[in-house]
C-alpha cells in the first residue's frame, strides 16, 4: 500500500505537481522522479501543490532544494501551493519562505507565472 | 566499567521497538511514536514535532549509519521512556556514528545554490525537541536521545 502519490496537470507552459499523503525519505524518491521527468521535457515553470499532503520531512524538502538552482537559471521556477500549517511550519523552521515563493490558492501561484510570461500586460 | 543510572524519578513506562533500518519503515515508527505521543495526551502540534523528530533521527541512521557496513545486521532500536515531567526517545544503531559537533547550522542559501539536499535533520531535531543529545561508540551503540517536556 502506498501512502503518497503524485498526480501531475500541463496547463500551458505549467506543470502542477499535487502531492497526496506522506512525503518522507522513503517516498522523496518518487517526486524527485516526477520532478526530474517534468525538468527533462524542458518545463521549468513548476507549481507543486500541497493541498492533500498531511506530511513533509526534511528529505522531502531536500528534493525541493535539489532542483530550484537549475529550473531557476533557466528562467523558470517552483512554487510551493497550498500547504496547510503543519506542513508550512516545517518549511519555516528551514528558512524557506527567504528562498521560494509559497501561494494559499493555486490560482495565485499560476498567476504568478503569468506575469513574468507577459511582462508588458 | 558498569554505570550506575539514577532511579530517583521511576519510569512511568517504558516502550520499546526495534526494527530493520530500511526507509519504509518510517510509516511504521511514525505511527509507533504518534499513537504513544497521542495517548500521553501531547497536542496535534507537539504530537506533529515528536514524530518528525523521531523520523528525521531515523532517516540519518538509515541513510548515514550503516553506509560502510555489509556485514552487520541494519537496525534501528526506539526506546521511548515516559517520565512524570517528559517523554525521552532515544533512537540507537550500531552503525558508523557521527561528529555531533561537526554538524553546523544549514546555510541554506548556499545549499541550494550546490543543489546540495541533506544536513537538515539534525538542525530540525534541535528546534522541534526541548533536548537533544548524543552518545557515540561506533558500531557498538549510537544514541541521539531528545526530550519534549509534558505540560502539565
């Protein structure tokens, strides 16, 4: 029985990874998988929702932390959707609110992207 | 030479659970260690910082401790101790062992610009528990052994 899994939306140049259940050092493998598959067709501009994930360890951070630098210099980036307070406290106690952008809705977060896509809109 | 331990508070209870170090079973020791936290009546959010403690602690022994060693058998032993005024939890291996000292906090900055992903546990270990210590003898017995203080 798996208890976390990943389910993936192309809206546009987006890829929205949603992630459900427990993402820790066991199941890190899975999305970073996803997350290398997503960078390897040349989509950098990746919104990762975590509406339906009740649990984060630092490995799954760390997953995070693996891919921002590249997707980054190549003008993309991954935005955090969505997490509930315990999972977001965990990002905080690492300092990542300083280092990516985190969105309440989902719709912010593709937003976001839509203005760094139309600069002139 | 034997140690002598101080019984002035007695243990309340005492659980054990001794299992093979294999990533998979962090569902089973979080489970383990939640449902213990739970029933000493530890709130959702400390129940929350126990567990991701004891998972953080677990994920370095599997990840870290026995890297070296084919021979010896892979297991991890969780001892939680309940006590009037606290729950101890000690996560033990007879791995490699580390350097506590050696661990520094994470620049993160930096981290991320090397793509670099590990290194944090211990750094959230400290800040989710009230106490965290160490006890090394290289594949004899590595303890790190944090305390969350009961209210009460």
């Amino acid at each position: 029985m798996s208890n976390f899994e990943i389910s993936r939306e192309d809206n546009k140049e987006i890829t929205v990874l949603k992630l459900h259940g427990y993402l820790d050092a066991h199941t890190a493998r899975e999305f970073e998988q996803s997350l290398a598959n997503v960078i390897k067709e040349q989509r950098f501009k990746i919104v990762v929702s975590l509406e339906n994930l009740k649990y984060i360890s630092s490995a799954g951070l760390g997953v995070f932390m693996g891919f921002i630098e590249e997707v980054r210099k190549k003008g993309g980036d991954i935005k955090i959707a969505q997490p509930s307070p315990k999972v977001y406290k965990v990002f905080d106690l690492l300092g990542f609110p300083n280092l990516y952008e985190f969105y309440d809705q989902l719709e912010t977060a593709l937003k976001a992207f839509e203005k760094t896509q139309q600069p002139g809109k | 030479m034997p140690r002598k331990t101080k019984t002035t508070k007695k243990s309340r209870a005492l659980y054990r659970l001794n299992l093979p170090a294999h990533s998979e079973n962090l569902h089973v020791i979080r489970k383990f260690v939640s449902e213990i936290a739970s029933n000493l009546g530890f709130d959702e959010e400390a129940m929350y910082q126990i567990e991701l403690a004891v998972d953080e602690a677990c994920t370095n022994v599997i990840k870290h401790a026995y890297r070296n060693d084919q021979q010896s058998e892979k297991i991890i032993k969780i001892t939680l101790k309940v006590k009037e005024d606290r729950l101890i939890i000690i996560v033990a291996d007879k791995g490699c062992g580390f350097n506590p000292a050696a661990i520094k906090s994470p620049d993160m900055e930096k981290y991320i610009k090397k793509g670099k992903r590990g290194g944090l546990g211990l750094h959230l270990i400290k800040s989710l528990m009230d106490e965290v210590s160490f006890r090394m003898k290289p594949g004899v017995r590595n303890e790190v052994i944090m305390v969350k203080k009961r209210k009460g």
